[in-house]
C-alpha cells in the first residue's frame, strides 16, 4: 500500500516537482530584488560609483540586458575586472 495513488500521465507530459517549482520561484525572485537594487545604484552620483569601481554607462549597460540576467552579477564582474587593470 502507499500513500499516493498513482495517477496515469500522458505520454510526453512533464510534470515538475514542487522543488523545481520553487527553486525557479526563489531565482525569479531573486532576480527581481537584485534588478532593484541595480536600479537604486544608478540613481547614486558618479563620485560615488566610482568609489565602487563602476561608471555610469556600466550601470546603464547592465540594467538593459535581458530580464533573466542579473544586474547585479555583471555589475560586480565589470568592478572586479576594473579593479584588477589598476
């Protein structure tokens, strides 16, 4: 005996896990916060983005990419990089 009944699928039907559904919930929204706070770094003035090692266009660059992307990961690999030249 289990406890589930089993419930016939059809053929070729992918039904996901609980899990996946709310690990790619969790991304999404992730995702969505660090976008705001992307946001809220190119309403700061320049003198302080470039005390994070960033300029004004990097801000701009990052935020129009896809909205899958994070804003925020390219923004810390574009200071990273900057940070490494001098």
């Amino acid at each position: 005996m289990t406890l589930f009944s089993r419930t016939p699928h059809r053929v070729g039907t992918i039904v996901p896990s609980p899990r996946v559904l709310l690990t790619a919930f969790l991304a999404i929204m992730r995702t969505l916060r660090n976008r705001r706070s992307a946001h809220q770094i190119a309403e700061m003035p320049d003198y302080l983005l470039s005390d994070l090692g960033l300029r004004r266009d990097d801000v701009h660059e990052a935020l129009n990419r896809g909205w899958r992307e994070d804003p925020t990961f390219q923004l810390a690999i574009k200071a990273s990089r900057r940070r490494r030249s001098l």
